[in-house]
C-alpha cells in the first residue's frame, strides 16, 4: 500500500502542473480549495506543501494572477487565476499528457512479455 | 477535541516554524507565501481535531517539499545560522589559517615556560596575601616576607613548571592547568583591587584623607563659583591684572630696546 501511495507521488509529480492548470481553469479559486479539488478528484497523493510550492513557480513564470480576497470565515484568501498564458500552458500540457497517456496505454496493453 | 486557545497556539508556532525555514528568502516572497499557507493551516485546524502536523507533517518537511515543487533550494543548503555570527565564525576560521595567528600560536607555545614560572609566582603571592590577610604590596614584593615568603613563591614556580610540563601528556590534565590558570588569574585581578582600596590609605592614612576633604571642599566651592555670579572684586581683580600685564609689557619692550642698543653699539 505504501509503494502504490508512493508512486502515486511520484508519478503526480511530473503532472501537477497541469492538474493545477485544469481546476484553476474551472474558475478562480484559493490554495486551500485547490487542494480540496484535487482530493476529490481522485489525487490522493498530492501533498498540501507541493500544491503551493506549484502555484508559486506558475505563478513566477507568469500563468497565474492572483488577488487578495476578504473571508467570512477568517483571514483573506489569495485567489488564483489564470492568465492568457496560463491558458496556453494548460493546452500544451494537456496535449502532451494525452499523447503521453496513449503511448503509455499502448505500451500497458501489449503486455510487459513478447 | 483541543481548545481554541491549543488550537491558535499551534498554528501560531507552526507557521512561526514555517517562517524561520524560509527566512533566507527575500522579505516579499516570504509574505506572499506566508500569506497562503496561514490560510491553509486555519482551515486544516479548523477541520482537523487532532495535530496539524498529522495533516501537514512536520514544518521542515512541509516546507522543505514547498521549496522543491516552487523550484527554491532546499533548507539544507542554506546556512541556519544568523548570517552575522555565521560571517564572524568563517572571519575567525580564516585568520586562524593566516600567517599572524600561526606565528602568535607559535610565540604562545614558545612562551609557556615563561607562563608557568609567573603562574607559579602569582599563585604563592596571592597564598601569601590571603594567609596573612596582609593589604601590603605582597604581589609585587614577597620579600617583605623575608625568606619564608621567598620560600613559598620558589615552591610555586617549581610547582607550577612541573605541572605544566607534565601537562602536555594527557588530556585531563590540560583541562585542569586551564582551570588552575583562570584561578590564579580571577585570584589575582580580586586580590589586586582589594590590595589597590586597601594599600591607598593604609600608607598615607590621615594626609590623604586630609587632602580627599580639602579637593572635595575646593571642589564644590568652585562648582558653586561658576553656578554663582562673579563677584565684583573679582572683576577687580582681573582689571588690575590686565594693567599689571601692561606694565610688564612696557618694562619687557625698553629692555628689549636696551639690549638691542647694546648689540648694535
């Protein structure tokens, strides 16, 4: 169970970028609440720290905005959104993983023996 | 199930901890992270009855793991230490491979015999002072304890040689000639002072105490003089100083033109 919770991560590692891009390309929304989004979709794996540690480095190479919210429930929210090139980044990533995913489907399917 | 009051103060020292290990990033890039992560820790305390580090993990690892997705360097390779004591421990490092500090280790190696045989000295003159309870200049003079006293300072300097010789064996050993040099030094920095207090008066009891209230007395007086207006005489007085200089000053010129006369004649 702890070698499947750990590839889990390690295989998330490489998509995260994306996975960020697509919940944020739901709408505008805060760390807390992306996390939260990952988890129900099925990402267990993904740890709190690296989901912020993601929106940083989208948001230093410039495909993330983000503003300073007041809460009803406690301190303000730093909302994230994307920006036009954030946009292109989720396509491109999107693109790339799905040929990935194929190539990789393909591969699982012709079985691990000639 | 915490308290409140558990719950704030957890968060309050996790997010102090989170702090300290992204401190040596730039002061706008800490806040803005700051700025996300108080929010996340309120939420998942919030939700979470028990540790938050049971959801979070501990605060080096949670930021350790932030600094790897964001692309910032690890913790591990940022020093730990405040930057200033870290700067004088490597200045300390570097002058202690330096030219000077080797010759001056050197020098203090050469030097320890001479060391011992004063340490040896000073030790018999403090013995001397505090068993005779005596406040004369014994540190500098044991002879005024004739041959017991010149005894007792030749026993300690042959003492103190030994020990520092043999105290180049074992380790232990050197830790208790460190220790002995401290005693002797602290003894004889005390025993100086007290020597200093007591030998002022015990050799010039009365004149000096004479002299202490008379300074004392012309002290306050010319404190008062200069808070006080300048009495009349004693513009006076400066007056008929100013023509005394005069005088002096006519008398001073025609002999100088005597003398002159004299040369040129």
């Amino acid at each position: 169970m702890d070698t499947e919770r750990a590839t889990n991560t390690q295989l998330l590692k490489g998509v995260l970028d994306l996975a960020v891009l697509t919940v944020l390309d739901r709408g505008p929304t805060y760390g807390y609440d992306v996390v939260r989004q990952l988890r129900e979709a099925g990402l267990e794996g993904v740890g709190d720290a690296s989901v912020y540690g993601t929106l940083r480095r989208l948001f230093t190479a410039g495909a993330l905005s983000s503003r300073v919210e007041p809460s009803d429930e406690g301190p303000n929210r730093k909302y994230y959104e994307l920006t036009s090139r954030g946009e292109d980044l989720r396509e491109a990533n999107s693109k790339a993983w799905a040929t990935f995913s194929s190539s990789m489907d393909g591969l699982l399917a012709a079985g691990g023996r000639p | 199930m915490s308290t409140k009051t558990e719950t704030s103060s957890a968060v309050t020292a996790y997010l102090d901890a989170v702090r300290l290990y992204l401190s040596d990033l730039p002061q706008w890039d800490v806040e803005d992270l700051m700025a996300d992560i108080e929010q996340h820790v309120l939420e998942v305390a919030s939700e979470w009855d028990g540790p938050i580090t049971s959801v979070l993990g501990d605060p080096i690892t949670f930021v350790e793991e932030y600094r790897q997705s964001a692309n910032v360097p690890p913790v591990s390779q940022v020093p730990t230490t405040p930057p200033l004591i870290d700067r004088l421990v490597r200045a300390i490092e570097k002058a202690r491979r330096g030219q000077t500090w080797q010759s001056m280790l050197s020098f203090a190696r050469e030097a320890r015999p001479g060391w011992w045989a004063l340490r040896g000295y000073m030790a018999a003159s403090v013995l001397l002072l505090v068993v005779s309870s005596s406040s004369r200049t014994t540190m500098v003079n044991p002879f005024v304890f004739g041959p017991p006293g010149l005894l007792i300072s030749a026993i300690g300097v042959v003492l103190s040689v030994h020990l520092g010789r043999r105290s180049q064996l074992r380790s232990w050993r050197r830790w208790v000639a460190i220790a002995s040099n401290a005693a002797v030094v602290a003894g004889l920095l005390i025993a100086g002072q007290q020597l200093n207090d007591a030998s002022y008066y015990q050799f010039y009891p009365e004149p000096v105490a004479e002299a202490d209230a008379a300074y004392e007395a012309g002290f306050l007086d010319a404190r008062s003089m200069v808070v006080e207006p300048i009495p009349e005489e004693v513009f006076g007085g400066v007056a008929r100083a100013a023509e005394l200089q005069e005088a002096i000053d006519v008398v001073q010129a025609y002999l100088e033109s005597v003398r002159a006369q004299n040369i040129d004649g």
